[in-house]
C-alpha cells in the first residue's frame, strides 16, 4: 500500500495559480462526519468509464482502476502499470442512496482528487465545486404517534408497511440518556449501558412487527440543515434481535448515535421509511 501512495500522482495541491472552480458541481452527501462523493460525477469529471454488477462497482481512471463493494469501507486500488492490486479501507463504508454510489473522501483520494472544503481539486489540478444537499427540516409524514413513556420522557413511533399490511412495522425512538426516568427499577442497568457505549447522544431503538418482516438498520436524523444518515454498523449497533427475521413476539432492540453537533434541547425530525416525525427529546 505504500507503494500505491507513493506512486499516486499529485494532485498539483501546492498550485498557487489555479483557476477557479469551473465545469458541473460534484454531488456530495454529508453523514455525520464524514463526506461522501457522488461515483457518477466522479468519473464524469475525471472521463473514466464505470461498471458496476453484483455489487461491486469499478472505476477505470489513467491512474489506475479502483474497486470498491456494496456498502462496505474495503476496496482495491491497483495503479497505472502494476500487475496487482493493493488492499485498502476506507474510514467509512461506501454510500447507497436512491441507487446511486457515493464513496468516502478518504477514497477518493487514490484517484487523486483531493478535497478541500467545498471545493474538489483533480488530478491536472483543475477545481470543481463541492455541492452538498442539506436539506431543511420537513412537515411530518406518515403513520406517527408521540408517546410520554414517563415524566419529561417522551418517545417517537413511526409505523410503516410490510408484506403483512399498512401501519403493520414500527420504529419506536426514544432518548437512551431519559430511559431511566421512566423505567427507574432499570437505572443500574441502563446507566452502565450508556457507559459501555461511550456516547451521551444517543437513541433506543424498538422495532416491532405484525408478521415476518425485514428492517434494514438505517434511520435519517435531520436538525436545522443537516440530515445524516445512521446506518449499522458504524452508527446504528444491533444490541437484541435479528433485523432480517422480525415477526410477533420478536422483535429487535438497537442503539443509533446522533451527532455530536445536534441539541438534544431543540427538534429533532426522524425519517424512515417514507415516515417522519419530530420529536424533542429533552426539555
């Protein structure tokens, strides 16, 4: 691997003449603390042909052909003029959002475009605008209850569709940090929860079903202008349950950490599955 940084071409980034940028925006999506670029434009700016089948997607650039998976941070990079590929991970799993691709900066980088703030330098150093959606809290949709689970404790349920019927699967969402309030005979046991988790922001998650039913472990959290997606693994952790096999009787209990930046004294907006609600978890 070290190779492959060595032999990565510069992205001319100490360039003090370069012209503004120019040419179509790059599509980006911020999740959480990471950034990740839209494949398609990627490879539009750079003229590189993609193919992607069976989950595995493949860019083909003049410096090389980098391969990454189906939601996950592993991926190949073999340069211009190796015989084999090197190994690397990303420190975010590959994006998939309404069917299109979005890779992590970090992995981008072998390509040779680097980003710097809003704006994405390629290889010849040309500059191209970062355009990233953040878009404003939204009217509440769907099938949405809130619920006092007990003083100053307050809870969220979304229901959605199943095979079974409409309303039939729902999401229950509720501050981990308040839980104790409302279940006192359980605070020895839900406080060394929270330290074990190291995390003071974050969400019970309870998904019930009315028949067998899959959850994909993904909520969206949207405050002010910033919506970012928690996605197991890295920020929705399965702690009871199996996701792929919910029915009666058995359902599953996650964690999901919010962001760092997000008030948990001011609305929060939660959105899956086309239903959203809004919720202020504390007081």
């Amino acid at each position: 691997m070290l190779l492959t940084l060595v032999n990565t071409p510069i992205a001319a980034a100490d360039r003090v003449d370069a012209a503004p940028p120019s040419g179509p925006a790059i599509e980006a999506r911020q999740e959480g603390v990471w950034r990740f670029l839209s494949v398609r434009d990627v490879a539009r700016a750079l003229g590189a042909p993609v193919d992607q089948r069976n989950g595995v997607l493949t860019l083909r650039s003049g410096t090389g052909v980098l391969t990454v998976f189906e939601r996950s941070p592993d991926a190949l990079w073999q340069p211009a003029g190796y015989p084999v590929a090197d190994e690397f991970s990303a420190a975010a799993p590959v994006l998939i959002f309404e069917g299109v691709w979005y890779l992590p900066e970090d992995m981008v980088g072998v390509l040779g475009v680097v980003v710097q703030g809003d704006t994405v330098r390629l290889p010849d150093g040309a500059l191209r605008t970062l355009s990233i959606s953040r878009p404003a809290l939204a009217a509440d949709t769907g099938a949405v209850e809130v619920l006092d689970l007990g003083p100053g404790v307050q809870a969220l349920r979304l229901y959605a569709a199943s095979a079974s019927g409409p309303d039939t699967v729902s999401l229950l969402a509720v501050d981990l940090g308040l839980l104790a309030l409302a279940y006192p005979e359980q605070r020895a046991a839900l406080d060394a929860q929270l330290r074990d988790l190291h995390a003071d922001k974050v969400l019970f998650l309870v998904i019930t079903s009315l028949g067998p039913a899959v959850w994909d472990p993904a909520i969206y959290v949207v405050q002010d202008d910033l919506e970012v997606l928690l996605r197991a693994p890295l920020t929705v952790q399965i702690l009871e349950g199996d996701p792929n096999a919910l029915r009666p009787g058995a359902p599953v209990a996650a964690v999901a950490f919010l962001p760092s930046s997000f008030d948990l004294r001011r609305p929060v907006q939660v959105r899956w599955a086309g239903a959203s609600g809004t919720l202020l978890l504390r007081r």
